[in-house]
C-alpha cells in the first residue's frame, strides 16, 4: 500500500455556480410548426402554406404517361390538345382532352427542343442538336419548315403577324421565319452577344421578349429587331418567360445552365430525409432566413417585370431548381426538380407548396382558362392540377435521427377537421422492412404516446380526409440514451509546472437562484484555461473529455505508485479538466494516475454514466541527483573527471563554472545525457597562476539541481 500524506498547494478560491442547461435527463422535443420544417417531409395529396399548415392538396389525375425519359417542352392547341416535345428519341407526342395519348410525329433527331401552336392551329416543332424546325398538320405529317444552320434550337414563339420566332444557340441569334424554306440571312432578327436564346415569349403590345444565357439577361425586341435589356440577373440563364394578365412579365432564372440539356433528376422516390435536433443553446438564435435578394449561391429565382419599368425578386431558392412558370390569377406557378413539386407564389412572395407528383421534374407548365397542366420529365408525363381538393391526403415527416437509442415520449399536435397521426420506429437510417408498422396514436385527443422503443429512429404521418382538415403543428418529445463519457486525451506537464485556475466569469447570484441559464441573459459561460505557473515539485495533468449527450461533467482523481497494487483517491468531484498534483507529499518513484469523468451533474444517479483514463507513467523526484568528483589530475590540459548518479529519474545534463563565471556545459563521456548514472571528463582550458574554484552543476531529469565545487591551484 501506498503510504504518504497528500499536501494541497495554496490557491486562491472564488464563489461559483454550476449552470447546465438542458440536462441529459430532460427530454428533447422536436417540433414541425412551419413551413421550413414541413417541407423537409413528403406531400402526398396536401398542400403546404407559408406558415407551414398542411391541408388538402388540389387533386392531382395522370392523364398520359409517354414512355420516353424526357418532356422538353409542352404546348396547347385551341381544341385543348397537349403536345409533348420529347427525348431522347425525337417524338412529339398528342394527348387528347380525354387522355388519350399517341405518337403525333418522329424526327430523325435526338430531342424536340420546343413547340409553338399558332392561332389557326398550326404545329411548330423544333429539333436539336443541328435541328430544324418543323411544321405539321392535323394528321401528324410533318415537313421542314426553317433550316438556321445552328447547333440548337431552344424556343419558338408566333409573333402577332403570323410569322414564327426562332430562338438557337450557340451563336445566339433569333430569326423571324415569314414562310416556309426562308433563307436564314433574310430571316434574321437580332444578333446577341449571348451564346444562347433560350427562352421567348410575346408581351401584351405584340414585342418579343428573348431569355439568353450566360448573360441572364431578358430583352424586349420590336419589329425592326431594336432590342432593350429589361433586366441583367447575376443569374446565368433564363430559362422560361410568362406574362402576366396585367403585361407583368415574369422571369425564370438559373445559376446553373441547362443548355447543355441535362438530363432530368431522378423521380422522387427516394428516402425521406433524415434529421437531427440538438439541444437549445440560448448564445446561439436560429441563423436569420437569408433575403430572397441573396442571389450568392442561388439556384434559381423568379423576378417580375412591372409594365412601367422596374422589377423585383418575388422568389428565389439556394437548394431548388425551378424548371418551369406559368401565371394566373395573380399567381405564379413553379415547377421544380425538387421531388415533382409545384409552388404558387404570389406578388409579395408569400409561397404554398401546391401539389407534390411522382415524377422528377416538372418540365413545362401551361395553362388553359380552367386547368393547370404539368409536363413531367424522368419518366414522361402528363398531369392535369384540378380545382377540386383530394378526398384524403397524407403527409409524412422526415426521420428523426435520435442518435442513439430513445426512449420516445409523446406527440401532439394541432389541427382541425379529421386528422390521423400514426407513428412508426426502427433502428435503420431508411425505412424498411425492419421497422414497425405504422401505428396510430394511441389517443383520441391531440396528444398521445408513441408506441415502440427504445429505438434511434421515428418517422411520423397525418392522414388529412375532407376539405376542411389542416395541420399546424406537431410535437414529438423524446429522452436518447445516455452515452457514457469519454476523456479522449492527457497531457503530463514537465516537473514543477502547475496549473491554478483563473477567475471565473462573475454571475449575479440571483441567477443562479432561480435555476436560470446565463446564456438565456447573454452570459457566455465558458470554461476558462488554467494558467501555468512555476510550482516547486508540482506535476500538471490536462485532459480533454467529450460527451455525446452534452452533458456536463465532473472528475474524480486516482493515483497509484507502479509497485503497488491499488490506487488511492486523491480528488472527488473535481469541475475543472486540469489537476496539479503535489509532488512533495509523495515519496519519489514511479506513478500513474486514473481519472475517471462522470456525467452526474446532468443525470440521475441512476442513470449516470462513466468512463475513466490511465495516464503513462511518470516521475515524482525530489531528490536531487549525487555528484562524485575524483582527484584532479595534474597534467596539462587540466582534467577533472566525476560522475553524476539519481535514484528515481535519469541525468539530463551538467555544466560548469571557473571562478563564478558563465556556466558551461558538459557532455557525458558516452555523448549522451540518458541514465540515472553518467561519468564526465572535464578538460578545463588554460588558466592564469593562481588559485580557481571550479563549480560542478547536474541536473537531473525531474529538474532537481546538485552542485559540488573543486579548488586548483595552477603553477
């Protein structure tokens, strides 16, 4: 057994208070009560406003699946036919109002680019790449109509006259076709320095409006092929223009290009996603929702022309990426690549998720006097948006992602009309087959316990059946299981460097009182580094510790001689991650120190949890080494030869004096300073007749200092 007396270094002492925050033991509570939140989840026959409720979704009928992987662009006629541009296989195909669909026409080309139906309801059909355009009858034949000899030809338009606008790339340049086999040069209207035309409309007093990319600028064009710039974006493209009942004209803009044709994203099947809730930290608000102006990093944007002049963002997105606008009744419409879906915004940016759809993109929309069409890409299809509300919607969360096993509490919600939450839980990142099936809360009222557990993940859905159902909020409140701690690193200061804390941070103590938080007040309570000071025989002990629940922790110290076989405490309940140990209350030797961290303060006894570290050995030494000097030789160069030994540590160096001069250092006579016994061969330089005192000084490696002194007499 160890036997010695621990004597404690004198160090100042300040009043403190202990603030935790949330404890591990409290539950954490997860909450869907806005539209941010909401739309992480899957829409499935509901809709989502801006403030986050969900309700019914307008209902949403398949009309036509086409086969083909892309829809480039859609057009309808006046007897309210739809015609699909497709690819890769350069088929136009024909929907009926019945939903019937067919083949209308195949090109020999890879893509149908684009589509314009004029008045008296002849088909115009642009192909690419090194396309042309086409003109077709009521039977599907077809014939080419305009050869521009460009690499691409992104969008077509009937001006008022009749005359059809011709929209290519990668020269950037729009034609004004009169009649069929015109010459490109006759027919040419404008030369842009943009690389593209991509995207043309028709204003309200008959003017082309032109799209261009990489520029993202919109041009107004008149008859003589003057243009003017209504808007310069720092967006790249713009990809789709609508105008609006009053002559607003409204802009798609993307950051990235998609003249290249890309390829539309995979469909929405995909895993929902996956979340995590932390605790609350009052230092640390929510970060500010970032400006729809903020176009740094933007996807994509939706800008309105005013007819006087002017424009202003009405949406704008930094993770979606719109593919399609339409307007109405002061609306605009969004197709996204974002899971199918189609957004309404109106003029002063207010946004509803509208309808969700299976497929990857929506590619085009257009609009007749009563119905909203959506031409979905990857795969190919047709939707028809009615104005009538779906019978029965579900919404389903994204998965809560505990971290580590829960104990799942209950969940309440806010609704109206007839709502079903029902709620399932499992161990695997995505849903599966390993997961419980979906139960119903075990409640009529709005709040009521999750069934299964302890498990890492839960997922929950509402069933909204009838017009008037809606849903605001959801709460889930839940206890993770508690993580050991761990110390993860320590750090053994050299002998006689200690370690004293500085002042802490001053709180008032009413504060502590009530059990308040300091950071709820501004107060950052932050540990503070200890400082290091020159403490004879001391030993310093750092460490670092981690918890993964974030609780708060506290230490208690063990130490042991290597001989012996059990260890002492020498400290209990210690706050601070440093530790200086008294070295002169402990005979010299060997040690090593356990500590072991708790996570006590933040849990009941019953539930906390620990986990404890070995330091490698180190040295108490307070004894300094022993210096053995042999005779003086009396020969020239004067030698003086003596050795240095130490019980407990090894000899780190040795130096010299004459007559209390500058010290000198010594090399060992083996060259290096690495045992507990080293020998030394001192050949002294040429001195003056007379008498010299010759001072010795060894040090060994705990920093302890032994000196001896010879007197010569030099002839």
């Amino acid at each position: 057994m160890i036997n010695f007396q621990i004597r404690a270094f004198l160090i100042l002492t300040f009043c403190t208070f202990t603030f935790s925050g949330v404890s591990a033991a409290e539950p954490l509570v997860w909450s869907v009560n806005s539209a941010a939140d909401a739309l992480r989840g899957e829409a499935i026959g509901v809709s989502i406003d801006k403030n986050g409720k969900i309700t019914a979704a307008p209902a949403v009928n398949e009309i036509a699946s086409v086969g083909q992987p892309y829809v480039w662009s859609a057009a309808l006629d006046p007897q309210g036919n739809v015609y699909l541009a497709t690819g890769p296989e350069g088929r136009l195909f024909k929907v009926t109002k019945d939903g019937k669909s067919s083949v209308f026409a195949d090109f020999d080309e890879i893509n149908v680019s684009a589509i314009a139906v004029a008045r008296n309801g002849d088909i115009f059909v642009a192909t690419s790449p090194d396309g042309k355009v086409y003109k077709t009858d009521s039977t599907g034949k077809f014939s080419v109509y305009f050869e521009p000899g460009e690499k691409y030809i992104w969008a077509l338009a009937v001006l008022p006259d009749g005359s059809l606008a011709v929209g290519t790339g990668d020269q950037g340049k729009i034609y004004r076709v009169q009649s069929a086999g015109a010459k490109p040069s006759a027919s040419l209207l404008y030369d842009s320095s943009e690389m593209h035309i991509i995207s043309l409309a028709i204003d309200r007093s008959g003017d082309l409006l032109a799209g261009t990319d990489p520029g993202g600028i919109v041009l107004r064009i008149q008859k003589d092929g003057k243009a003017f710039a209504l808007l310069d974006s720092p967006l790249r493209e713009v990809h789709e223009i609508a105008v609006g009942s009053d002559g607003s004209v409204y802009a798609l803009l993307l950051g990235d290009s998609v003249s290249a044709a890309k390829p539309a994203e995979p469909a929405a099947t995909a895993s929902p996603a996956t979340i995590t809730v932390e605790k609350p930290n009052p230092m640390q608000p929510p970060p500010p929702r970032r400006s729809k102006y903020d176009l740094n990093g933007a996807k994509s944007a939706v800008y309105k022309i005013r007819p006087g002049g002017g424009d202003s963002i009405i949406w704008s997105s930094q993770s979606i990426s719109a593919f399609s606008i339409e307007t109405g009744q002061g609306i605009v419409y969004i197709g996204t690549t974002d899971r199918g879906r189609i957004y309404s915004v109106n003029d002063t940016g207010d946004e509803t998720l509208l309808v969700q759809t299976e497929a990857g993109q929506i590619s085009r929309l257009i609009r007749s006097q009563r119905e909203l069409f959506a031409a979905a890409g990857n795969p190919g299809k047709l939707y028809r948006i009615g104005s009538e509300s779906v019978p029965a919607g579900e919404y389903r969360s994204p998965v809560l992602d505990a971290k580590s096993a829960a104990s799942w509490g209950s969940i309440s919600w806010t609704s109206s009309g007839s709502v079903r939450i029902e709620t399932r839980v499992g161990n695997t990142e995505k849903p599966d087959e390993t997961w419980t099936a979906w139960e119903p809360v075990r409640s009529e009222s709005p709040r009521g316990s999750i069934a299964g557990g302890p498990t890492r993940y839960m997922q929950w859905r509402a069933i909204l059946t009838g017009p008037s159902a809606s849903l605001s909020e959801v709460n889930v409140l839940f206890l993770p299981q508690n993580i050991a701690p761990e110390i993860t690193s320590v750090q053994i200061l050299p002998a006689n460097v200690g370690l004293l804390a500085n002042p802490p941070i001053q709180i008032d103590p009413n504060i502590a009182l009530a059990g308040l938080d300091p950071a709820v007040f501004g107060i950052v309570v932050a540990a503070q580094p200890p400082r290091r000071v020159y403490l004879r025989g001391a030993r310093g002990f750092l460490w670092t510790a981690e918890d993964r629940n974030g609780d708060k922790l506290e230490y208690d110290i063990y130490i042991r001689e290597i001989s012996d076989k059990d260890f002492v405490q020498i400290s209990k309940g210690l706050s601070e991650n440093f530790y200086s140990l008294d070295g002169f209350a402990l005979r010299d030797g060997r040690y090593v120190l356990r500590i072991v961290v708790r996570d006590t303060p933040s849990n009941p006894v019953n539930t906390a949890l620990y986990g404890e570290f070995q330091t490698e050995p180190f040295y108490v030494d307070n004894s300094p080494p022993v210096i053995t000097v042999n005779p003086a030789i009396k020969s020239k160069p004067l030698t003086i030869t003596f050795s240095a030994t130490d019980k407990t540590s090894y000899i780190a160096r040795a130096e010299y004096s004459i007559d209390g001069g500058d010290w000198q250092s010594i090399a060992p006579a083996d060259g290096i300073a690495d045992s507990p016994q080293e020998n030394f061969v001192l050949e002294l330089p040429i001195m003056a007749a007379g008498t010299h005192l010759i001072t010795l000084r060894v040090f060994d490696s705990a920093g302890n200092i032994a000196t001896a002194s010879e007197t010569v007499r030099i002839n």
